[in-house]
C-alpha cells in the first residue's frame, strides 16, 4: 500500500507543468473552435466550456482573471482562423501534431463536449464529428467510448 502513495506522489511530482506557448495547446483551442463554429454558430456558453476545459488541461485550477481573459481571447482568435484560413487547414494543421493515441481520444472527447454544449447536435457538427473521428484515425468504438464519457459528465452535471 505504501508503495502504491509513493508512486502516486513521485508521478504526481513529475508531471510537467504546461503553459499557454505550447503548440499542442493551441491545437487543442484550434479544434475546439472548429467545434464550436461547425453550426455556423459560436454561443458565450461554448466559449466559456472552451475555456473552462483549457484551464483544467492545463492544470491551472482557478486560473486568474488574466489568464481566463488571455484563454478567451485565443479561443477567439481559434474561430477567426477557422473563418480566414478554411476548416480544413486548421484541421489538418492541429491534427498533425498529435501522434498519442490517448490524446487522440482525449481531442475528439473534448470536440465532441463542444458540440453538445447546446443540448443539441446539428447535421453539420455530427459531420464535423465524423471527419475529426477520420482525422484522428479512431475507430468508431474509439469515438463512441469518448462520446460516453462526454455523455457520462454531463449527466453528473446535471446539464
């Protein structure tokens, strides 16, 4: 047993801190936005969930209004460049830097929270969905398991 605390505490000792510079953060913003705009449609509500799951990927707990205020200005920037550059180059860009299966999984998890944000899941973001799931080259087993568990946090939010 006590080998098993210390080995929770060296692993959580080790884990690298992230910060805002990292270019697979900027991905992550950048397919979520790809989210959010799939309906043509960008609410306050996804924004903030956008932000909300960034602070807790980068384990910033109650980040300061600063750094929320920095978060939603890049998630910002994320839809412009969706609209300026094409979905498809953003895709194709923030894709390419993720190799891991498990941030793979993780990716469309947090895509697929986006999109049901609302409540509802527009023809146009089950679409988007479809082509994150190729993007990222997960089965549909993969993706149903990461739809469950988005499923799955809702329900205990309540949402």
């Amino acid at each position: 047993m006590a080998k098993k605390a210390q080995a929770k505490t060296r692993a959580s000792k080790s884990k690298p801190q992230r910060d805002l510079s990292n270019p697979k953060d900027r991905a992550v913003l950048d397919v979520l936005a790809l989210a959010m705009s799939a309906d043509n449609l960008v609410t306050s509500e996804e924004i903030s969930l956008a932000v909300s799951q960034m602070q807790k990927l980068l384990q910033l707990g109650k980040a300061s209004g600063e750094v929320t205020a920095q978060l939603r200005a890049q998630v910002t920037a994320s839809v412009a460049a969706c609209q300026q550059e094409g979905r498809a180059q953003v895709q194709e860009r923030a894709l390419a830097l993720f190799h891991d299966p498990a941030e793979r999984r993780m990716l469309f998890a947090l895509a697929a929270s986006i999109t049901c944000a609302d409540h509802v899941v527009e023809a146009s973001e089950a679409e988007f969905l479809v082509k994150l799931r190729a993007g990222l080259k997960l089965t549909e087993a993969e993706a149903l398991q990461a739809m469950a568990g988005v499923a799955a946090v809702m329900a205990r939010k309540g949402a």
